[in-house]
C-alpha cells in the first residue's frame, strides 16, 4: 500500500482510513486516532469518571481497533462504531472494578494495567539487551517513528510523556507507536525463535 503525505491522509473519509487499518498501514491508523481519540476519551470519561482509566481505556479501545479494524461491517458510521467499543469498555471496566474484593469498603482502585504476557518478554528483552545483534535487526525492520518511540522509551530511559515532548506528538499517539512496536518486535523476535509462543 502506497504511503501518502499527511495531508492526503487527513483528507481520508474515516472509511478509507479503516480500510488501511485493516492493511495494517499505521499512518492511517494514527490519523484516525487523531480524529476521534477525544470524543471517544469524553465519553467513556463520562462513565468511568477517572481521567488516568479513561485515557488507558481508550488506548484499550484503538488497540482493539488496530487488531480487529475488519471487524466493522459497514453498517453506520465509523466514529459511531469506535464509540459503540470505547463504550463497551468503559462498562466493562465498571463490571470488573464492582466485582473486585474490598476488605477495607475503600473505593476500588483503577485496575492494574499491564500489556499481554507476550509484551512483557518482549519489554523485558528490549531493556537489557539492546546489545544483540537478533535484537537490533529486528529493531531495524520497525519504520522509523515506532522505532524512534522504543528507543527512547528503552535505550534512553524517557517516560512516554517525556518522548511526547521531544516529538511534539499527543502522549496517545507516542502510545499507540510503542503499543505497534513492540507487537512487530515481537513477531520478529518470535521468527527466530527468541520469543516464545502463548507465553503466560
């Protein structure tokens, strides 16, 4: 799939912009974050009402979107549909906080929030063996802006808020670049068989 400018991308209907989702093309991914990431965080903020779960709610709801955009069948409309999942979401979250223990009858805490099991290896590979020469091939396979984002994340110790500054980027966007990253990174790693499968 051709590479458009970000001018041309942004002049995307949101239509085009899933179905280059679904081709896994990342720009278009990213610009239709862009485009409905603050409506989709003002709603579910409106369920949750904790700012720091609604903003990890909506990384939840474009993941799922970045991992499943095929799954849209056409009928309405895009933002409706990307709505309909950050909803799903927030209301889920609510379910699993009430369903959470309190030994103490504290209001829950936000839920734990932790990458797949898979992530976690990957993470955990990338902090201490930046030295490997598997490890920086695969890192040069990933297109420059998710690699920029994992090196400064991993190499250089910055905190996403801190990479957000240095690029000049929303901290979703630095996110949703470390979140694609390390999933193509951990492709990589597990085709040479330096991540194993269905780790839990």
């Amino acid at each position: 799939m051709d590479r458009l400018s970000t001018q041309d991308v942004t002049k995307l209907s949101d239509e085009e912009l899933l179905a280059r989702t679904v081709a896994q093309d990342v720009q278009a991914f990213e610009a239709l974050y862009d485009r409905h990431a603050k409506t989709v965080y003002s709603l579910i903020l409106r369920v949750v009402r904790d700012p720091e779960a609604a903003e990890e709610l909506v990384q939840e709801s474009f993941w799922q979107v970045w991992r499943k955009a095929e799954q849209f069948n056409g009928n309405g409309a895009v933002g409706a549909w990307l709505s309909r999942i950050g909803r799903n979401k927030a209301l889920d979250h609510l379910r699993r906080l009430k369903a959470r223990p309190q030994s103490d009858g504290s209001v829950p805490e936000t839920l734990e929030r932790i990458p797949a099991p898979e992530s976690r290896q990957v993470e955990a590979e990338v902090s201490r063996s930046w030295d490997r020469q598997h490890l920086q091939e695969a890192l040069a396979a990933i297109p420059d802006e998710q690699r920029r984002c994992l090196e400064m994340a991993y190499f250089d110790g910055k905190s996403q808020r801190e990479i957000a500054e240095v690029m000049g980027m929303p901290i979703g966007t630095i996110k949703t670049r470390v979140r694609i990253g390390l999933e193509k990174l951990e492709r990589s790693l597990r085709a040479v068989g330096y991540v194993e499968s269905g780790v839990q």
